[in-house]
C-alpha cells in the first residue's frame, strides 16, 4: 500500500511498484492546463444533508405504515384507546434509537448491510420497549397479535425503504451525476491515493478537484489523472470557492501537522465537511477506542491476534463448514469431476504450489480448466499488478472457460480446508517466486501471511480477481486482518454468492 512514513512528517517512502518521483520543488500551482472546469454544483435529495432528511421521511413514514395496517386489521379486537396510543409510539422510539447510533449524521457511503442490521434493532429493542411499558402499566396490547405484526412489518418497510434509496443514490452516484467537489490536502504519494481511490470508486460520491500543498511533490514525467495542485494551504478559502468544494479530506503534508489544525478550523468555519485521515493509520481498527487523559483523545488500538482464541474458533468453523459443504456438494463435484476428465486429456486435479500462513507452503487445488503445456509457461505480471486469469497463451478448454467464469474451479479447495491449509475466508495465497518479488516491493505485503489463505477474501469480492492492482489487493486483506469478525466473514460469504450469481462485485 502506498503510504508515507508515519514516524516522520519530513519524509515519504514511495514503493518502489508505485510511483517514480523527481525531488520535491517548492511550487505554486493555480490550475493545470489540461484540468477540465469544474462540474457547476448542483443540490440533490439523494446526496448530504437531502439524503439525511430523506432517510428520516422514509424512516418515519415507513413506521406509521406499519402501525397503521396493524390498527386497522385489529381495530375491533383490541381495546380502543391505550392499546393504540401506546402502538403510535414505535415509530419515534424507532427514530430516536437509530438517531442515537449516527443512522441520521452524514455518511460517506451508505451500506446496506449495516443499515438493515441497525434498523433491526431499533425496532426489536423499541417494540421490547413497548411490551415492557404494557405489562408494568397493565395494558392490553395483546403482544402476540399487535406488537409482533408491527415489528415484522416495520423491519420490513424499513428494509424496503431504506434499500431502495440507497440503490438509487447508487444509481446516482454510478452515473457520476451530481458527484460533490472534494479537495485534498496534501499533494504526496498518500494524497494521490486517496484521490485515485475516489476517482474510480464512484459510489463514495466525492470528486476529487484538486489538492492543496505549499511544498508538494513534483508530478511524475508520465501522465497520469492526477488532479492538479489548485494552490498552497493559505489558499483554501478562495480555492474551496472557486471549486465549489463541500467537502476536504486531510492527508499528509510535508511539514508540522500543526499547519494544518488552522485549516480544519477554517474548513469548519466555511460549513465544509472535513474527513482526517490519521496517523498510524496502518494500526487502525474499527475496534480503536478513545480514552481521554486529560483534554487529549488517546486513541486504543485493539489489534488482531491471529494466534488467539477468536481465530482458533473460526478455523474450527471453517473445518466443520468445509465438511458439510463437501457433503452437500458431494454430486456437484463428482459432476464436474467427470465433466473435466471428458474435456481434455489430463489430470482431474490442478495442483500449484503456493504460500500460507507464516510462509508455509502447500499445495493449492483446483479443478483443472486448462490443456497440458509441455513446455510451461514464463510469465510475468506487468508492473503493480498480480498474477492470475489467463497467463501467456490461452489454453482453457471451453468447459474450463465456464468453469473460472463460475468460480467453480475453486470448489477443492474445501479439502485444503479440511487439511488445515487454509480457510474459507481470508487473502487468496500465491505463488513463492511472486511472494518473494511482491514482498521486497509492496509494502505490508508480507503482513498477508499472518492468517491462513481463503478460498474467497475482502479482495476478491470487490473485484480484485486475476491481473488487478496488487498493492490495492495487499490493503484490501490487511483490512480484513485487522477488523476480522464473525459478522465481516458472513459478510464476505453474502458477497462472494452475490459474485457467482450477477458477476458483479461489491460496491
């Protein structure tokens, strides 16, 4: 992953895959010549504050339908007046509880999977709520008749509702149609990172314009889409005017982090939404707490132990799931098994050398998808890029073609699993002459081999499959590493299915 050193803020450590920079040269850059005019700003209901208070309507209206339906087909069995008024009020104990997990504060990215799991809890605890006030005040709501019917329906018009305006902020943001101007700071090797993840991840809604950088690096000689360097740090308030810039997000800079307090006060100042991206990022977890000692936020890093007893329970897991799979797909497999044999001459079996956790080396299986090659092949990823898909001459046999589209050449792996080799879930492993290459020249790569390799990863299913950018494959699998969970591998689970089925990975 491209970073710059963490204990310094005077000097960057560019991989050597990743950027080939000249000496930084103090600059004072206004515009590119070959920048195009800013897309005029534009508002939306689907995007900041609109999709905030659209979310809140939906929410609430959704809830009142619930409520309604249930009143109205129990209307003559239930009594009149507590029993109703105290239903009347799951909707704004619903909404309080979402607005007190951050359901209603500005996101950078809605996603569905934990906007479903908050919506389902709100409306449990608020209907558990409802049931706890009506035994102790001794109403008669009937739980059983009017609670649980208002609680399926209110999670499902919730889900409905919610589901629907994300998919068409999706829709929106896809179409790069009113894509909210966002300015870097800091014109580094980390600044450009953040700035190419934005460019090609629409979904996060933000259009990189520009940065800003009183001392930035000089650009590469190879063109590249880099935005410009729109001025220096004492520019910001007229760069963010001329750019309609609604949002900012702090890199790093080369100088003293405390150039850039100032700015955040002032992006403040001017209503600017401000993202900070922190030090020690690397270390960072969803699990970091902030303990304040006094009037400092100290951050508490939790981090992964690979070696623990959270990972030793999920590698049970995987051995027991590899086993029921096996079972269940057991005429599956001996299908495609002959269904291989049939197509060419050659083993069932494809088996490749490749490297696991803390470097042990096993042997990878697969359904073989492809002709016999006496000769072998002497390939070479092009530089930045990891191996994989079709390598040198295409010698896949048309059912061998089917079988990688549908990811089900994959499916020996399960004995791998049960072999304690690798895991269901995690970094997909490779080869031992491309981890010997990748891991001199992609930084944190070797930290992919603290866990065991999985058939599918966070990687795969957000489309870094085959000849992909190596180094955004390494961050992918060390997040997944540093934030793993019971609840992240389902995740992955739901994701790699959503794969196989559409094509289509995750947003």
């Amino acid at each position: 992953m491209p970073v710059e050193s963490q204990q310094s803020t005077t000097q960057e450590r560019p991989p050597q895959l990743l950027a080939n920079v000249r000496p930084r040269q103090r600059t004072s850059v206004s515009r590119a010549d070959d920048e195009r005019p800013p897309l005029p700003g534009r508002r939306s209901l689907l995007e900041g504050p609109g999709f905030v208070k659209l979310r809140l309507a939906l929410d609430i209206a959704a809830l009142i339908f619930a409520v309604g339906i249930v009143v109205a087909a129990r209307w003559g069995e239930m009594p009149q007046s507590p029993g109703i008024g105290l239903l009347m009020g799951l909707p704004p104990l619903t909404v309080l509880l979402l607005y007190t997990r951050g359901q209603y504060s500005q996101q950078l990215r809605a996603i569905l999977a934990d906007e479903l799991t908050a919506a389902a809890s709100a409306v449990s605890v608020a209907s558990m709520a409802l049931i706890a006030v009506a035994v102790t005040s001794g109403i008669d709501v009937r739980p059983g008749v009017t609670v649980a019917p208002v609680w399926a329906l209110g999670f499902v018009f919730l889900a409905c509702g919610r589901s629907a305006l994300i998919a068409l902020q999706r829709r929106q943001r896809m179409a790069r149609r009113f894509a909210r101007p966002a300015l870097i700071v800091g014109a580094g090797l980390l600044g450009a990172h953040i700035a190419r993840h934005l460019q090609e991840r629409p979904e996060y809604g933000l259009r990189p314009v520009g940065f800003l950088d009183s001392d930035p690096l000089e650009r590469p000689v190879r063109q590249d889409r880099r935005p410009p360097v729109l001025g220096s740090l004492e520019q910001l308030s007229e760069v963010a005017a001329a750019h309609q810039v609604v949002h900012v997000v702090f890199g790093f800079i080369h100088g003293s982090d405390r150039l850039l307090l100032p700015l955040v006060r002032q992006c403040q100042a001017l209503g600017l939404r401000v993202s900070v991206l922190p030090r020690l990022f690397d270390a960072h977890s969803q699990y970091a707490t902030i303990e304040p000692i006094g009037g400092l936020p100290l951050i508490s890093l939790r981090p992964t132990n690979p070696r623990g007893w959270q990972f030793a329970a999920k590698h049970l897991l995987d051995r027991v799931g590899a086993a029921l799979l096996v079972v269940v797909l057991a005429p599956l497999l001996a299908a495609l098994a002959l269904a291989v044999r049939l197509s060419s001459p050659g083993p069932v079996l494809f088996r490749q050398r490749r490297v696991g956790r803390d470097g042990q080396l096993f042997d990878l299986l697969k359904f073989r998808s492809m002709r016999i090659d006496p000769g072998g092949c002497d390939f070479r990823p092009r530089a930045g890029s990891a191996p994989g898909g079709v390598e040198g001459q295409d010698r896949r046999t048309g059912f061998g073609r089917w079988l990688r589209r549908s990811s089900l050449d994959e499916l020996p792996q399960l004995f791998n699993v049960l072999k304690g080799e690798m895991s269901l879930i995690g970094p997909r492993p490779e080869r031992p002459e491309f981890v010997d290459l990748f891991r001199g020249d992609i930084e944190r790569y070797g930290e992919r081999h603290r866990v065991k390799s999985g058939i599918t990863g966070w990687a795969q299913v957000h489309g870094l499959r085959g000849q992909t950018s190596i180094v955004d494959r390494v961050e992918w699998d060390n997040y997944y590493i540093e934030n793993w969970s019971l609840k992240l591998d389902l995740r992955v689970v739901a994701l790699t299915v959503k794969l196989m089925l559409t094509g289509r990975a995750a947003e």
